[in-house]
C-alpha cells in the first residue's frame, strides 16, 4: 500500500483532479447501462419492437437490424446522465476550484496525494439556505483512482471534510451520490450518514431510473468529543 497524504488543493492540481471527475463518472456508465436493460419498459422494447416489425413487414433481417440498434441507443442513454453531471461540474463550481472553494471561510477543496500524484479528492460548500435553522456544509466530489482504491484514502478524505465542519462551527454535513454507486452509499453509511431522500437530478437521469440519494451527517457537540 502507498504511503498518502492530504492537503489542500493547488492550481497545478487541476488536471489531475478534472480527470478523477472524468474517470469516476465514467466508470458507473456499464451498471447504468446493465440497470437500464432490466427495466420491463426497455425488455418490452427489445423484445416487442423486433416482434411487432417482424408481423407487419415479414422481415428478419429488418427485426435484426430494429434489435442490433437498439444498444448504441441504450448506451448513449446510460452514458448521458454521467457526461451532464460532468458539463454542469465543469461550467459551475469545477470551472474555478480556486475561487470556489478556497477563496472564503468555511469552504475548501482537498486532494490525496500519492507517488507525486493526485489520486484523491473532495470539495466542501457551505449550503446557502435561509430557512435552514442549523449551519449546513456539502460535500463535493470524493473521487479516489481505481488504483489506490481499498486503502482508506476515500473515508480518511470525508474524514477531512467532517472535522473542517467541526473546526468551522457547522452542525450539518450533507451530500448527494447515485443508487448505482454502492460503494460510495456503503462507505457514507459505515461512516454515520443518514439518507434523507432521493431525486433524479435531470430528465435523462430519469429516463434511465438513476436515483440520486441525500444524506445527512449530524456533528456531534464540542462537549461529546471528537468524530
């Protein structure tokens, strides 16, 4: 196992960062695609369309060509989700790391570094609600290489996050992942979370069933001691 550290996050960061982006969304792209195969809407298509051409026009061949197409189409549609969170991460908050974590108090951005390179990250925002009665931090963009993955570097990175919030008077810590990232709603779980709800962050994501899941950490008092 390499030896790691965390600290906050450089502007000669950002690519390596951007790339965990990339690299985590992607990678949810074949269970997005397996989930949207088994959903009766989409067997109903693949298995009635190619009968219902093969009745009207009498043609195999043009059922098998009605079948075969249908895949691209299901995977442009499982990667669609993954590739909007990623445009949106880039234009809004991901578009200036610097400006948007780390140019106030009470937010900031984190990497793990590893053999001189970035193989970890995690943002933190403060959640701008006035009717919110307790003081509330987001956590943003946990991302760990597949390489350096199951040597703790993604719970010691939320680790990070949780005592920032302590040290900055936060109450709260919540975040957002989808249902297709078992592992990541698994670790949030181990660590204390709790869900509090889900939604489908746009059209396509529904088009596909992608849920998105809420947590919620609830810090402890100073007086009840450490994380």
């Amino acid at each position: 196992m390499a030896p790691y550290h965390i600290r906050k996050y450089r502007e000669s960061d950002r690519k390596w960062v951007v790339g965990l982006l990339s690299q985590g969304m992607a990678e949810h792209v074949p269970a997005t695609f397996w989930q949207l195969l088994k959903l009766p809407r989409t067997l109903i298509l693949l298995l009635g369309g190619p009968l219902v051409l093969l009745l009207v026009s009498g043609s195999w061949l043009l059922a098998l060509v009605f079948s075969l197409s249908l895949f691209p189409a299901l995977w442009f549609l499982a990667r669609k989700p993954w590739n909007i969170f990623v445009d949106m991460a880039l234009h809004t908050d991901m578009s200036d790391i610097t400006k948007s974590y780390l140019s106030e108090r009470g937010s900031c951005f984190w990497v793990a570094e590893s053999e001189e390179k970035v193989v970890g990250s995690v943002g933190a925002l403060p959640v701008d609600d006035p009717t919110l009665r307790e003081k509330r931090l987001q956590l943003f963009h946990l991302f760990v290489d597949t390489e350096y993955r199951r040597q703790g570097i993604a719970k010691a990175l939320v680790r990070t996050v949780l005592q920032f919030a302590r040290d900055q008077g936060y109450s709260e810590v919540v975040l957002e992942t989808g249902t297709i990232q078992l592992s990541a709603m698994a670790l949030y779980e181990s660590m204390g979370f709790q869900r509090t709800g889900q939604f489908f962050f746009c059209i396509w994501a529904r088009l596909v069933a992608l849920h998105t899941v809420s947590f919620i950490y609830h810090l402890p008092s100073a007086q009840a001691g450490g994380l």
